[in-house]
C-alpha cells in the first residue's frame, strides 16, 4: 500500500485528523529520496490501521515545503494533533522511523 500524497488541500486537513501522521518532504530528482520511497511505503503498509503514511511533493507543492521549512529533502515529519512533534532529515533506516512512529502510537 503507497503512501498517500498530500497537496495544500488535504495536508492541514490530515495533519489535525488525531491520528499520528508522517508526511515525506521528497521531490523527484533526489536521489535520496527514491532511496527511501520504498521504505515509506513499507511503512505506509505496516502502519496503516495505527498511522497515516504521507508524502508531499516539494516541486508541486514549494508553499508546503516553505511553510514547515523544508530546506533539504527527505525531510520526514511526524504530527499529532496537528503539531510537529518529531524531524528527521535525510534518508534514515526502517527502524529509526518506526521508533518514532511507536513512541508516538
């Protein structure tokens, strides 16, 4: 199961739904990124009855990234309640997110 991809419309939407939420700050062309799409949507699959599982294009959605200072991708966000509560920055391994994500549960 993909991660769902967020634009400015369903992004505040999502983030203040209560549930737990990781949104991937990623683009395209970063190399980085691709690395770890497979790994989110692991994640995405792992964790969909627990958490939503998001990612947000940088290049479709530059105010998004300026918004929640986005300035090196992947970023990946943790929210709940409609707040950041954890960043992380770069391309981490599965356990490193899923370590937030129960924390968090």
């Amino acid at each position: 199961m993909p991660a769902i991809h967020l634009t400015e419309d369903g992004f505040k939407k999502t983030i203040k739904s209560g549930q737990l939420v990781l949104v991937d700050f990623w683009a395209p062309w970063c190399g980085p990124c691709k690395a770890l799409g497979p790994t989110i949507d692991k994640l995405s699959e792992l964790y969909k009855d627990k958490a939503i599982v998001a990612k947000v294009d940088v290049d479709e959605v530059p105010e998004l990234a300026a918004e929640f200072e986005v300035s090196s991708i992947p970023t990946v966000k943790f929210f709940k309640g409609g707040r950041e509560i954890e960043n992380l920055t770069g391309a981490y391994p599965m356990s490193k997110f899923q370590q937030i994500l129960e924390a968090n549960l």
